[in-house]
C-alpha cells in the first residue's frame, strides 16, 4: 500500500510557522516501507494517524492512496480498505469494554488468512495475559488493554498496520515481546509500518524515522 | 454485535417500549377492525346515510286564518340552497289533480282509497331502483311507498281477517291510478318500487306529476309548502337550529334518527382520527427506542466500521433484531385482539347490533401497511446513523 502526502498540514497549523518533515511537505511511504513518525507532544502524531485512516478531514493539501485521493474514496472502498489493507493500533485502543478479551477477536470482520481464535490466545500467552481470556476487558490495566490492543490488530489481515504510541504503557521486556509479534506479523503479511511515538529510539528493524 | 448492542440495555425501556407498541397496535386492530364493521352496517341499516329530511312551516292560527303563509318563495329556497350546512335542498312537488288507488289483483281482495302523490328528486331517494323513471306514454307508472303505509296496510288486512302481505308480495301486485280532472278522468298502471323510511308520502316520479298537473290539475292550487334537505356530514346541528331560528319544523321521529346518525357519524370520525395516531405513536414509541439503542451505542458502531465492519452489515443487524421484535409484538397483538373482537361482537349482540364477525380487510392492509412502514423507518434511522458515524 502505497501512501503520497501533497502539502498536508491540519487547519490549526495554518498560520504558523512549523519546522517538520510532514507538515506542508509533498513527501511519500513505499509498500513495505517502515517508518516511526516521531515528535514531541501536540505536534499532531494522532491527527496524522487519524487523516491516513480517513477519519478526519480538518486539513489542506491531499493525501493519496495508491494513487487515488483519500476524499474521493467510497464507503465500500474505505470498508474494504479497513477490513483488510489498514490494521490499527489506537492512542486510546478503541476496545469493547463490555465484552471479554476473546470476545473483542471475535468480532473482528476477518482473521488473517490461516489465523484462527486460538491464535489470539497463543498470542495472549506469550504476553502474559493468557489468564484474561475471559476477563471483560472493562476490568483490565491500561498496559494490559494496550496488549490486547496490539494482538486484536495482528490477528486482521493487512498490507500496513498503523500504531498510534502503541507501547506507552509497556515497560521495556513487554514492548520486546509485543515488538517480536509485530515482527512476526509483519513478516509474514510482508506488510509496511508506520508507527508513532514520543521516543524516537524503537527497536524494529528497517525503521525510517520522519520527524514531525 | 447483537450481544454488543442490546444485552447492556437497560431492560425497563425496553419492555416500556414493547407495551406502548401493543397496546398501540391492539387498539389500532381493533379500532379499524370494528369501525369497518359498524360503518358496513350502518350502511345496509341506513343508519350512515345521509340526513334527508323534509321540512315544512309551522302550521300556526295565523296560517290557519291565511294571516301568514305557509308557502315557500324561491328566495326562501335559494337562502336554503346557499347554506354551507346544506348538501342538497329541493321542493317536494305535490299533485293538484286527484288520484285513486286501487288494488287490483286476485291475490287479494280490492282495496280502493284516495291518495295524492309527491315527488322529490331521485337522489334524495332512500331507496335504490332501476325503474325510477316515467314519460308520457309509458305504461307503467313507479310507485314508492313510505313504509308506514304498508304497516297500515297489513293492519287494515289483518282486522279484515286476510293475509297480511310481503314487501315482495308488495311489489308483485297489481295496481290501478284513476286520475282525474274536473272533466276527465284516466286510468293507469301502477307498480310499487320500493319503500321509504324517510318520506312520508306517496312518491312518484316528477315527470308524472308535471304531466298529472298539466292535464288533471289546477294550476291556482300548484304550491311549495314542503322542501326536502339534505344535510352535510356531522353538520346537522347547524340545519337544526336554522329550522328553529326560521320557524320550520320536521317529523319529530325523523329529527331525532338525524340527531342520532349525526352523533354516530362524528363519534365514528373521532375514532378514525385516534386510530390514525394511534399508528404513528405505536411506531414512533418503538422507532424512539432504536433510536435510544443507536445512541447509547455509538461509540460501538464506530470503533465497529473503523475495525471494517460495513454499515450495511450493522443495519442488517438492528434490523433483525426490531424487524423481529416487531413481529413478535405484532403477532402478540393479533392474538389478543382476537379474544377481545369476541367478546366486543358478544358485546354488540346484546345491543341489539349484529355485525359481520369475518376479519375485516382494513385489518390486513394496515398489517401491511404498518409493517411496511415500521420496516422502513428502522432502516432509515439505522442507515442515517450508519452515515453520521462513518467517518467520525
């Protein structure tokens, strides 16, 4: 999936004058390509996940994907784009707190192809919260919500998976962990990356830094 | 995603909105059911045609010493006519020659008496006949009876120790008219048409009478001293209390079945107005829940279309589940009107009124019809929330 950004910049920073890489730019992220969008606190990370994912418009200038504009995209064509091409890790996870954590894989539109319910728990496993399987997710931590947020994306069937400060409330060994599975996934969907964070030091491999 | 929408509800509203909508529906079923019903019957016992009714001026001692006049001038009957509570009004056209009536068949024995005869126009006419026409040269002149008439009739041959007749027999019989002028004289055939309940007189067609009048009659005598009136649905006070105001006066029988058929048919109104809101509140009660529901989960269709979800499948989804519980509710209402349509009809027969106990057809179109439109305003109002919640 192919991503081409032409002078974007979000309508609160119109009348200022901002040194970064993506605002007002014309730049462009390669199928495959890894890139860690990095800045500081109110630079517009989350705005900038949120305009790929067409979720907001309250910008100027014109993102394209694979060549066709973000705004001339229909409903069918965003659902499918959301079902299969785009998987996403929020800033605030966007879970179902009602439901249980193996609830919130089972609503998933797909699994990823030769992924099935069990997979998910595995998954849950190797990050140490295999015993949540049934636990609403209303009842979980923060860190521990983050995970399950990490896992319900990998489990979707994508060409890029977008995370918004996925690891912030993960301590070191966990991000590793999650780190690994993203890896893995990435592997083999041979899918792109496009990650924000406040640290710019993320230990994927390949990882392109844009600062914002 | 149905365990998602609607098992954190809360139950109360729910149940509140299920109520409303049965008891919406009930009352809808049995309120269209039962006005089609009354209204077939007022229909075949004339109790919902239209007030006809036949005025004249109050007889007084002034008329009786001619001081005043009991004629009706043709301003008099123009005022009348201009009237908004007035659909029809025209002159009762009396014969000036005389007539005899006499019987003349072997199925009984002669009667003889002498009559005059009326017209009134064929569309106040309470009775419905093909045969309601006569020109010169016809054979057979149409007859319309009042109905009292017969009854005296029947008493007169019960007291004579003979048969008493049939409205058929009636209308088999053969029947002579001598008319006759100050020189002339003429006979013709008759044959009873029909009977009236309305009018009390002995009706003809107005043709006959012009042509009696022309031939037989005296033109000196030829007056307007009775008009017949039709008045407008649910507008019969107003004729009423110009009747008063005006000094004219009716049958006092026929003024109070006015009084009632107007009552009925204001009160039969009334109903259908309710029954008509009926149906938007059943509805809207429940259509205000899916709303409530869509509401109360939009954080849920959100994060459910950004994970990929069509919005068609999350209509699909509200969609079954009310399109369902409608049914149900619906199914539910059917059944007790049922029992209730029983004991209503029970009800109606020990008053004396015995309707038709088939279901009416009404109740089959609004099934339709309200699950028509119940299915479509879920639709809309999930497919609205769908394209709010897109891309938000």
């Amino acid at each position: 999936m192919h991503f081409k950004f032409q002078q974007l910049c979000p309508h609160v920073f119109q009348d200022q004058e901002i040194e970064s890489e993506v605002w007002n730019k014309n730049f462009e992220i390669s199928t495959n390509e890894r890139v860690l969008v990095h800045a500081i606190s109110g630079k517009g990370k989350t705005s900038f996940m949120y305009y790929l994912l067409g979720l907001r418009d309250d910008y100027t200038g014109e993102i394209y994907i694979n060549n066709k504009a973000l705004h001339s995209l229909s409903v069918e064509e965003w659902t499918e784009i959301r079902a299969n091409k785009i998987s996403c890790v929020f800033q605030d996870l966007q879970l179902f707190d009602k439901l249980s954590v193996k609830e919130n894989f089972e609503i998933l539109p797909s699994f990823a192809s030769s992924y099935k319910l069990e997979d998910a728990k595995e998954m849950l496993d190797k990050l140490d919260i295999a015993e949540k399987w049934d636990s609403r997710v209303g009842t979980l931590s923060f860190g521990q919500k983050q995970r399950v947020a990490l896992i319900r994306s990998l489990m979707k069937p994508f060409d890029v998976l977008v995370c918004d400060e996925p690891f912030s409330h993960l301590d070191s060994q966990n991000t590793q962990k999650c780190i690994g599975l993203m890896e893995k996934r990435l592997e083999e969907e041979q899918a792109g990356l496009i990650l924000s964070a406040l640290d710019s030091k993320q230990e994927f491999s390949g990882l392109k830094t844009i600062h914002l | 995603m149905k365990h998602l929408f609607f098992k954190y509800q809360n139950k109360r509203q729910l149940v509140l909105a299920t109520v409303g909508t049965f008891l919406g529906l009930l009352f809808l079923f049995t309120s269209l059911h039962f006005l089609h019903k009354v209204y077939a019957y007022g229909d075949k016992t004339e109790m919902l045609s239209k007030n006809t009714i036949v005025v004249q001026k109050k007889v007084s001692n002034a008329s009786i010493i001619g001081l005043s006049n009991s004629e009706f001038s043709e301003n008099e009957i123009k005022d009348l006519r201009k009237k908004s509570f007035v659909e029809k009004c025209d002159v009762i056209r009396s014969s000036t020659f005389d007539v005899l009536f006499q019987i003349d068949d072997p199925l009984i024995p002669s009667f003889n008496s002498d009559i005059f005869v009326q017209s009134v126009k064929t569309e106040f006419l309470d009775v419905k006949t093909d045969s309601w026409s006569w020109k010169k040269g016809d054979e057979v002149v149409p007859i319309i009876m009042p109905r009292d008439f017969l009854m005296m009739l029947n008493n007169f041959l019960s007291i004579s120790n003979i048969p008493q007749l049939s409205d058929d027999l009636v209308l088999d019989l053969k029947i002579n008219l001598k008319i006759k002028g100050q020189m002339r004289r003429e006979w013709v055939k008759a044959k009873i048409v029909g009977f009236t309940n309305e009018l009390s007189s002995i009706l003809v067609p107005e043709s006959f009478v012009l042509w009696g009048n022309a031939e037989y009659g005296k033109p000196d005598e030829e007056v307007i001293s009775q008009l017949v009136i039709k008045s407008k649905d649910g507008q019969f006070g107003h004729l009423e209390k110009y009747l008063d105001d005006n000094n004219l006066e009716s049958k006092k029988s026929q003024m109070v079945i006015a009084r009632l058929k107007s009552a009925l048919g204001v009160l039969l109104s009334l109903i259908s107005v309710v029954s008509l809101l009926t149906v938007f509140l059943a509805m809207l009660v429940l259509v205000q829940y899916l709303q409530l529901i869509l509401t109360h989960n939009e954080y849920e269709i959100r994060t459910l279309m950004r994970l990929g979800h069509s919005p068609n499948v999350l209509i699909r989804v509200f969609m079954k589940y009310f399109v369902k519980l409608f049914f149900i509710i619906l199914l539910l209402s059917i059944g007790l009107f049922g029992l209730l349509k029983y004991y209503l009809e029970q009800l109606f027969i020990s008053g004396g009124i015995s309707l038709n106990s088939t279901i009416s057809y009404y109740l089959y179109i609004a099934i339709i019809l309200v699950f028509g439109a119940f299915t479509f305003s879920i639709w809309k109002s999930s497919k609205n929330k769908m394209e709010d919640t897109f891309n938000s």
